[in-house]
C-alpha cells in the first residue's frame, strides 16, 4: 500500500497498521467483532467464550493482528486492558439483523472525534451500495468523510451490495455487485475497502446483467478484475460465514496473488477454540509475508 498518497495524520495511522503491527510490509490482517450487533449472539453459539469480548482481544493480541475493529460499547467497556497493545479500528455505523435489507441503512452510532479520543488508528464505515436508502447513506458518509480528513483518521469502508434491486441483478455476491461495490468506495474516498470474495458459480451468473453475465471468469479472474476496480485504494477481504481451513487458505493465496493488501476474517478465526484459532492465524500470516 502506498502511504505517500495519504495526508500526515492518515499516514502516520496507516504505517501503524500496516507496517509496525500484524505481518507488516503493507499488508493488513483484521479481527472484527461486530458481529454481535450486526448478527445477533447467535453467532457466538459455535465457541461460547468468544461471547466474552476479551477472547478477541486475547486472539488480536496472541496472533500478533494488525487490528482489531469493533463498536463504541466494547472498546469502552473492553479496550483499557489492551490499549497500546491491539490497534483499534473504531466501527462508526451499525444495524441489527432483524428488519429485512430490502431497505438496509447502518446508523451511526460513534463519532470521528470519540475514534481519535479512543486512540483509534482507523474508522470502518459500512456503505450499503444498491439500497434504496443510499441517498442518506452517501450523505452521512460525507459527513464521516470530511471530519476524517479534518482529523487525520484512515477510513476502512465495509462496501456492500444490499437491498432489493440488488437480490435481481444476481445477489450481494456476484462479480457484478461485488465490482460495483469496490468501485463505488473507490470514487467516494475510501482509503481501504473491505469485500466479500465474489460468488462465480453459474447459477449466479446467469442472473447478472452484460456485460458481466458473458465474462464467465474463474474465481482467481474475478478477484483480480475486483481488486483492479478499486485503483488506489486498499483492498482487504472478507471471510465471511465460517468455511473449511483448506477453502479459505485458497482465497488467501487467490486474492493475494491479485493485489489485495490483507484480510479482516471475523467468524472464521474466533468461531473455534483458541490454539486452532491461533494456528490458522499463523497459516494465514505465512501467506501475507511469503508475497
């Protein structure tokens, strides 16, 4: 990644991030823990002690992450024992998962100011593209926008596709959305953007619009054509709903291999005892340091 893009105060952030913390190089590698609020506790059924927020704090700070990205509640009530130890992503936006994404719009929930008071290195913004509330959600990204330019703050974008008119056009993880997505953080002045790996299996591409419906690209392919859409800014990859370790470790290779800079892997890292954990972890930083 290149930092010289970047204004001072984001520089000196991102060369913490992605330089002095996590496998370093210009690589990143994130825990997120919002699930709680996005998904609801159900995703802690799988490992009950990742309930306890101090298991994620436990597995950024062993693991030796770049990051750790969460809501304004937790580092309040959590960060103290960690502060100076786990670098901070402050999630400024959030919803439940309980009304339906036909209409999806993340509220704001925390402030650019209580991201540098909080000692934070980045924010994460989620930016629902395709909603028919983007409108007001664009809106109150420029607001993020402009007071993390003010500050000095990086900005993480979480892009992605939701809503209804998106569900016709192939689904929130076809090439098409996933594309659009990268490409619509991109012109709205994200520094690093946050994806999902694009779904390429046939039956999903036969519902996206041309041009996209005739590329008919292998996974490898489409990474790459997503990555590109997303010129000078940082793209990392999301790990979504827990998968195999052997299915995962591909996508790492795949998506380094086409430029990505790094990964923010939630469920598929704390949804499993520690030492496992910590030993996909370790499989995962080979990979970012190999490249």
């Amino acid at each position: 990644m290149d930092l010289s893009l970047l204004p001072i105060g984001k520089r000196v952030r991102m060369q913490r991030l992605a330089y002095e913390n996590g496998p370093g190089n210009g690589k990143l590698f994130i825990l997120p823990i919002d699930q709680g609020l996005e998904h609801g506790p159900k995703d802690f059924f799988a490992n009950p002690a990742s309930a306890d927020p101090k298991f994620e704090f436990e597995l950024a700070l062993k693991g030796g992450y770049s990051g750790i990205a969460l809501h304004i509640g937790l580092v309040e009530k959590y960060m103290a024992d960690y502060a100076g130890k786990v670098p901070l992503i402050l999630k400024l936006n959030g919803k439940t998962n309980i009304p339906p994404d036909d209409d999806a719009f993340s509220s704001l929930t925390a402030t650019v100011e209580d991201a540098v008071r909080l000692g934070a290195d980045a924010i994460g913004y989620t930016l629902f593209v395709g909603s028919p509330r983007q409108d007001e959600d664009i809106e109150q990204f420029r607001y993020v926008r402009q007071e993390c330019d003010r500050l000095g703050m990086p900005i993480i974008m979480w892009s992605y596709p939701r809503g209804k008119y998106i569900d016709t056009k192939g689904g929130k993880d076809c090439l098409f959305a996933v594309d659009y997505a990268v490409r619509t953080a991109l012109e709205l002045g994200a520094d690093v953007i946050k994806v999902n790996f694009p779904n390429v299996s046939s039956d999903i591409n036969q519902k996206q619009s041309e041009p996209y419906k005739s590329v008919n690209e292998g996974e490898s392919q489409a990474i790459k054509r997503v990555v590109a859409s997303a010129g000078r800014a940082g793209v990392i990859i999301s790990g979504g709903s827990k998968i195999s370790d052997e299915e995962l470790l591909e996508k790492v290779k795949m998506s380094i291999e086409a430029g990505a800079i790094g990964f923010i892997f939630g469920r598929n890292m704390w949804q499993r005892p520690m030492p496992q954990a910590l030993e996909l972890t370790d499989n995962i930083k080979k990979i970012l340091i190999s490249k």
